[in-house]
C-alpha cells in the first residue's frame, strides 16, 4: 500500500483499476484492511477505484464486502458483470 500511495502521489492517476476478489492469475483477494486503505488513498488523492467486482457470486464469506462500502468509497465506480 506504501508503494501504491506514493505512485498516486506522484503522477496524474486518474483511475486506478482493479479486481478485488479471486485476482487472476493469482487468485488472491484484498482483506477488508487493504479495502480500506484502498478507499481512503483514492479519496486523499483524487483517484476513482474501478471496482470490477464480477466475481462476488463466488465468495463464499458473506461479511467480504466490496471497497464501495469502506468509508472514502465516495471515489469508487463498482463494476459487477460476471462473464459468460
């Protein structure tokens, strides 16, 4: 998150893109920490989050809730599409 904050800080990012759950290739997912911090550095720092959230469906925690629902999600475009 260190190294993520600082390349917000220090370039013109307008939108930061990504997938919160099951990433692929790895197939890791933010814990509810990283989901927050996430939600704040884009509100300190003017970035909006696009959120693709197209695997939620599959989570099996019901409490894992998407970044848009941390505080500072104000900066969050959720996207939830689940590919054929």
């Amino acid at each position: 998150m260190a190294a993520l904050e600082r390349h917000f800080q220090s370039n013109q990012i307008k939108f930061f893109y990504t997938i919160p759950r099951f990433h692929n290739s790895l197939g890791t997912s933010y814990t509810g920490e990283d989901k927050q911090r996430l939600a704040e550095l884009a509100k300190a720092n003017d970035v909006y989050i696009v959120e693709d959230d197209y695997l939620a469906d599959l989570d099996t925690d019901s409490k894992a809730d998407p970044i848009r629902a941390y505080n500072g999600a104000s900066h969050v475009i959720y996207l939830r599409s689940f590919p054929k």
